[in-house]
C-alpha cells in the first residue's frame, strides 16, 4: 500500500477536478451576479452639470428600469417647495419658486420599485449645486449711486446698470414700461457687466419703470435671478444764460426770483440781461410787470423792485425758489402770506435789508436790490434744493422753421432779429429796451409766446385806479410759440397738473415739447417768456 504522500494524480484525474473546479466558479459567479447591485435598479442624475444647476432647470432621475413611482419618496435638503413629474423610467423635480443661488441640494429617493415589482431601489442620494446670483448690483445716474425705488435723471444723464457678473448682451433684454428698449438705446462696458441706458420717449415727471427681463442671460449663460423694478423719473431741464456761472459741476439752488416793474418811468431796468429767465406779464392797466429768475447770484444790481402779483406763487413753487418784491394788494397778500407761506422777502415787512432807494430815480421806481442782498435769503431761510437739472452752456441746436421775430402787442413789445449775434433784440412801445447795468439793448437767444387761461382774481389791486388782479392760471399745459436762431417751434408748455390744483401743490418745473409730443431743449442764453391770456386785451 501506497502512502498518501506518495500519491501523483493521473492525467484523466487532473482534467475531471478541473472540471468540477470549472463548474464551482461559473456556479459562484451566477450566485454573485443574480445577488450583486449590477443586477438590482439603479438611478442617475440626468443633469448637464450637476455643479452648475440653473435657477429655472428641472432636474431629472433616469432609472435603468420601467419603474412604479406611485408611492416614490422623494426628500430634498434644504427643504424647497417642488412640482413632481413621475414617468416610465424618469422622474422630474421642478422648484415652484426657481432654485436659491449657490447653494448644494441633497436629494433622496426610497423604495422605488421597477414596473413589475422585481426589484426595488431601497435608498438613492445624490446632489447638485445651483449657479451663482444673477442680478443688478448696482443702478448710478452720472456715475453717482441711485435708489432704484426711487431713480432721479435728467434728460441728459446718464443711467448705468450693473450687475453681479459679466453679461450675454445678444440675451439682455431691457424693458422700459414693458417695452423692450431698442438695442441701440444700450450701451455696454468693454468687460460686458454694465450698460448704461437711454430710455427713449422720456418726459419729465412721467414714471418710467425699468426692468430686466428674467430671459436675459450671463456670460455663463445663467438667467437672471433677480429682475427688480426700477422707478426712473425724468427731471426737467431749464436753460441757464451763458454769464451765469453755471457749468456742468453747478449743483442747483434755489432760485431768486425778482419782480421788476415796466412803467414809463421805471426804464431804463437794471439787471434783466443777466437773469437766465424772465417771465412777462400784465399787471394792470396794459402795463407789464416782469419776473427775473436768477438760478445762481443776480448781478449787482436790479430793479426797480416792484409789487407781488398772482403769477409769483406759481413761479416760485414750481421752481422752489424766494420771490423778491416790494409789497402787494391785501388780495394778493392774503395769500402770499397764507398757508403754506410763500418762500421769499417783501419790503413791506423786510427786517434783512434786502432792499435800497436810488437816487437816481423818483418814488416809488427807486427801490432796488443786488445779488449780495438778494442772495442772502438762502441763508436766512433754508429750503430743500430743487430737483431739477440746469443745462449747462451748449452748442446751439438747430429745430424749428424759419420764421420772423415775433411781436407781442399785449405788451406793447417787438422783437427783432440779429443774424450775426443769433439773438432777438427788445423794443418797447417802439423803443430799444435798455439794461442799464449792462449799457445795452437787451436781446435774448430764446423768445417764448406762452397761451394761458386768466381770469380776475377778484380784488383791486391798485387802489388809486381801481383796476382788479389778474390772475394766471399757470398749471396744466397748453400752446407756446417758441423762437430761437431765427426759427420758430410750434410747441406745448407743461407746468404741474392743472384742474383744481394749486400752486402750492406744484413743484414741477416748466417743459415744452414739440409737436411730436417730443421734450425741447432751449438754447444757452436769456430766455424771456411772455404769458399771454387767452383772448386777454389789457
């Protein structure tokens, strides 16, 4: 007998325990298999970048079998509210309210079974972060920083938007009360991250509101996240004489706004030529009376200062400025001291010296001011500054049709052209109108025929005579003839709302448009505005 240690396999023996080896593995391997996770239900995030998960995308679950997702368990962390859509092999998660930004959800599914409830998929996570914030960061009017609840510009301003990243600016989309702004109307920055807007048909104190639309895209191709309203408001533009000092850095400030009379014996005035305004208007009698608005210091001298009438509480609010005058009726008066108390000094009751009397000519056409005296009532009584824009010297533009320089018989006034100055010069009752502190016919660059209703206020305004107040209704809006360069636009003036408004309620400053419902913007120089009442005679 042999030993076992001895023992040396033959050949057929070697080849059956291969066998049975052989049929031991395959037998290993199918049991591994059938028990294995390869052979069981498996998910996927089906997503283009799941580190990069857009606000608005759904985000799909692909299964690798037809599945019954009736009792599906879906839980998101953190917690968002979802729209579910189950199908065959998929189920799609939607946010009700987009995505928060940059921020890792964790999504679990459990006890997913397949369609013929073979297998089941027990427990599923994965997870996906959100793109970065898409959105305005910041909103500027000329460069400066501005409330987009509550946007202030000019017509000339520049509005600016600037967002969080870069911008696709084919997809950026700026609507201007639901409009789209014509892309011409947007112009972008070199590094694409902020336009800045000129929003077209703009008119002053019309609320425009601005947004940009949620389809706009950033350079990444993420939606915006944030689509803001912007509240934009248009601020008139008044024009300013080329010797006022004004320039584009002048912050505005209340104007002085001074009363001058226009009798026989009042001429030669002093101190129209350098106002950057003049309103002209009867007062009584055919006389006219004028207002000289300074929108910076008022020369050195000016008068002779004469009484308030009606007009003046509607220049000064509207412009929120002081009146400057020597006194009024006890009509005009009443409300010239009523509630609210108009802004402004009147010699009558001046305690300031504001005023003086010449010699150089007769009670009552003596009393005078300059700009020292004038001016020192911004100190003495503070108001907000107005709000505004002042448009510093220009070039002349060119609008209108040719035309003659105009007349105005109410006012016993002519106007006549110089082409070579490109100015209109002022005859009165057919005589050259003189600034005596200038030494020279006074000519404006912008003549303006404004048509107003009027009626009489209701008291006598001259004791002696007996003649009523006029009464100007300045707000509203209605025809303007206005000249400048030899031409002449058929226009409209605006001026607060009209109706039952008042005065006091108006801090709206006058416009015009053409008649293409356009905003005109006036020539640098003395404008000289004549109020015309409607079928008015005197």
């Amino acid at each position: 007998m042999r030993a076992i240690t001895s023992y040396r396999p033959t050949r057929p023996h070697i080849l059956i325990a291969a066998g049975l080896i052989a049929v031991l593995v395959v037998a290993g391997l199918g049991f591994w298999f059938v028990n294995s996770p390869a052979a069981g239900l498996h998910a996927s995030l089906a997503v283009q970048n799941s580190e990069h998960v857009h606000v608005n995308e759904a985000v799909p679950v692909k299964f690798d079998h037809p599945v019954d997702l009736s009792h599906v368990t879906v839980t998101l962390d953190p917690d968002t509210p979802l729209d579910i859509a189950p199908s065959k092999q998929e189920l799609v998660i939607k946010p009700q309210k987009g995505w928060d930004t940059t921020k890792r959800y964790h999504l679990s599914l459990s006890m997913v079974p397949t369609s013929d409830h073979k297998l089941t998929l027990k427990n599923w996570s994965t997870s996906f972060f959100t793109q970065p914030k898409v959105a305005l960061t910041a909103v500027t009017v000329d460069g400066k920083a501005a409330d987009p609840a509550k946007v202030s510009m000019g017509p000339k301003s520049k509005l600016a938007l600037t967002f969080t990243l870069p911008m696709k600016p084919d997809t950026v989309s700026v609507l201007a009360n639901g409009q789209p702004v014509p892309a011409g109307n947007l112009q972008w920055s070199p590094d694409n991250q902020s336009v800045t807007v000129n929003p077209p048909g703009m008119l002053p104190y019309a609320p425009l509101a601005l947004q940009v639309a949620a389809s706009s895209q950033s350079a990444y191709g993420d939606p915006m996240t944030d689509s803001s309203n912007i509240a934009v408001t248009e601020q008139p533009l008044l024009p300013v004489n080329s010797g006022s000092g004004i320039d584009a850095n002048f912050s505005p400030v209340s104007p002085i706004e001074i009363v001058v009379e226009n009798s026989g014996d009042a001429r030669p005035q002093s101190g129209l030529q350098a106002a950057d305004m003049v309103y002209e208007y009867i007062s009584e009698y055919s006389i006219s009376r004028m207002t000289a608005i300074y929108f910076n210091k008022p020369p050195g001298l000016v008068g002779p200062v004469r009484s308030c009438r009606m007009i003046n509480p509607y220049l000064v609010f509207a412009l929120d400025g002081y009146e400057e005058c020597s006194g009024a009726s006890v009509g005009t008066l009443h409300y010239l001291f009523g509630s609210p108390l108009v802004p402004g000094v009147i010699n009558d009751f001046d305690t300031h010296n504001h005023f003086f009397r010449v010699d150089f000519k007769a009670a009552p056409h003596n009393l005078y001011t300059d700009g020292d005296r004038a001016a020192s009532i911004r100190q003495q009584w503070a108001l907000p500054p107005p709000s505004y824009y002042l448009d510093p010297p220009h070039a002349d533009l060119d609008a209108g049709q040719p035309a003659d320089a105009p007349s105005v018989p109410l006012h016993a006034v002519n106007w006549s052209y110089d082409g070579g100055r490109k100015e209109y010069l002022r005859f009165d009752h057919g005589a050259p109108f003189i600034d005596d502190l200038a030494h020279a016919q006074v000519h404006a660059k912008n003549v303006i025929l404004l048509h107003v209703g009027f009626h009489d206020a209701g008291w006598v305004e001259d004791e002696n005579g007996g003649a009523h107040s006029v009464w100007y209704d300045m707000l509203g809006s209605g025809p303007a003839e206005i000249y400048s360069d030899g031409k002449l636009i058929h226009g409209t003036w605006h001026m607060g709302v009209g109706g039952p408004q008042w005065y006091y309620d108006n801090h709206n400053a006058p416009y015009f448009t053409d008649e293409q419902g356009k905003l005109i913007e006036l020539n640098t120089g003395l404008t000289w505005v004549h109020v015309i009442g409607n079928g008015q005679t005197g």
